[in-house]
C-alpha cells in the first residue's frame, strides 16, 4: 500500500522547495517530514528528493508527485459530492503542473488559465520552457499537461491542436536603416545583432532558412523576457521573431518595421494532457482551446 502521508511530505517539499515550508504547509514538524520521506525512500530504495536550495524531485520523486495530483484532484471530485469527508480543519488545495512556451504565456495563454483557476479552486503550477522541448516534461511525468509543438501524443496523452502562433521579424525603422541599408542579404543579416532567448530559441535561425534559403551565424544578444524582446526591438538593440500580438500595434504606427515585409513565421502549437488526468482538467482544454482559436492563426 502507498503510504500517503509520506508521499504528500514529498510533493509538498518539491512544491514549496523546503523541508521546512512543506511541514509548515501540512501543519507538522520538519523532523516529521524528514522522517517520512526518509522512510518511504529506503522503503522503495531510491531517492526521492534533490537536496538543495529549492529542494526538487527526482525523476522518480516526480511520477510520485504526479500520483499525488491525480489523488489530489480525485479527492476534490469526491469531495464535492460527498463534503462530509472533507476535513475541515485542514483543507488541502490541489496544485496542477502544467508546462507551456514563454510567447504563449505572454500572449493567450495567461487568460485562459485565469478562467480554470477562478471557477474551479485548483492552484497552477507553469513551467517554462522552449515549447519544442516541453513534451519531455510531460514524458517525465513532470507534468500533467503541456503546450507543445509535438502533434504525436507522447505516451499515455491525448493530444488537441490549437493552432499556430505567428512571428514577424521585426526591428526599429532605425535599427533596418543602418543594418539592412540594401535588404535583408546574408552579409548583411552576418553583421545585424539579434535578440534571442535563450540557447533552446531556433526561431531566428528558422525565420532565416525560410528567407535565405540556409543557415547564417549572426551576432545575438542573449534576453530570456517575451516582453523584453518587444521593448529591446523598440530600444534599436537588435532585431527579433515577435508574437504577432505583441507587435501588431507597433507596426501600425510605424515604431517597428518587418525585416521582410510579410515573411511570417508560424509555429503550430499543440495541447497535450495525461489521459489521467484529462477528465479532471476537461474545463481547462475546454478554456484553453476555445482561448487559442480566438487569438491563434
């Protein structure tokens, strides 16, 4: 038999980071907490938790976690039909973890997950990550659902298409000027800086493939802030892939232009969530779908 007091010590240690505020949260001493985890990890003879400043979960730590949010959400269900189970004097929210791309939470993605939290009491846990490699949380049982790029269902998920998220590269009317003074040419796009995410971020490579036909190394800036791409390409710093949403007014009114006018890069975006757990987050793909669709291509 699982023992659940232990395992809920150790999703709380991965959720608030620390021995300490995972026995605060469950009303208990640390020892307490260190006892049960150091039980149930020489009873299953793995380690359970990375210690450290936060505290995180092995792999195996991880699929313990994810058992204990599917309890989590089967409690609440059970609870709302039957509340005379629930224990009052210590209510114990659920906390999902769900993965998704910086651009979508900047965008359309904050929206919608606003909505599931407001009606349903769940608590959100949001892992970034590029959104070609959020798949591989969802491999490793980090998480229950994840926005991805990947349209084959990865194991044990089920997989809703949500559409595509366009990129204009674009750059202050400044920045072309003195960089692209006879167009977007390779020389030219060898010497102009970009702004670029981080060491996971391929759009600029892709947006230059699709333009030039190959590949070309380039300066970058390194800026990991959906927001702060938009600003730094105001700012004249360098050139970048923008969310279509978060530049569509400053192309209107001129304080940013396209590199290449009308040369867009789509990214076809993906809902994938744990076939467990998909009748539990059913509200959540219903809102975030219908929330795509009105803000995707």
């Amino acid at each position: 038999m699982i023992d659940y007091p232990a395992a809920r010590a150790v999703a709380m240690i991965v959720q608030t980071g620390s021995f300490e505020k995972a026995a605060r949260a469950l009303n208990i001493t640390p020892s307490a907490v260190s006892q049960r985890v150091k039980l149930l990890e020489e009873r299953l003879g793995t380690v359970l938790i990375e210690r450290g400043t936060p505290c995180t979960a092995t792999e195996k730590g991880a699929w313990l976690c994810r058992h204990v949010e599917h309890v989590g959400m089967l409690e609440k269900g059970l609870m709302e039909h039957l509340p005379g189970l629930a224990d009052t004097a210590s209510p114990q929210r659920v906390t999902l973890n769900i993965a998704t791309n910086a651009d979508s939470l900047g965008t359309w993605f904050l929206p919608a997950i606003s909505e599931f939290a407001r009606n349903t009491g769940y608590l959100l846990n949001i892992a970034l990550d590029d959104e070609d490699h959020t798949a591989d949380w969802l491999r490793r049982g980090r998480v229950l659902a994840a926005v991805t790029t990947l349209p084959t269902p990865v194991q044990g998920c089920q997989t809703t298409a949500l559409g595509r998220l366009r990129y204009h590269a674009t750059a202050s009317p400044e920045f072309v000027a003195r960089h692209f003074p006879r167009g977007v040419t390779r020389e030219a796009m060898s010497q102009a800086p970009a702004i670029t995410f981080n060491h996971k971020d391929t759009l600029q490579q892709d947006w230059i493939r699709q333009v030039l036909g190959g590949t070309v190394d380039h300066p970058t800036h390194w800026l990991p802030s959906t927001q702060g791409f938009v600003a730094a390409s105001l700012a004249g710093m360098g050139w970048a892939l923008n969310p279509a949403p978060l530049v569509r007014d400053h192309l209107s009114a001129g304080r940013l232009v396209e590199l290449v006018p009308g040369a867009c890069l789509d990214r076809a975006l993906y809902w994938q969530v744990n076939r467990l757990a998909a009748r539990d987050l059913a509200p959540l793909t219903k809102s975030i779908i219908a929330t795509a669709r009105r803000h995707l291509e």
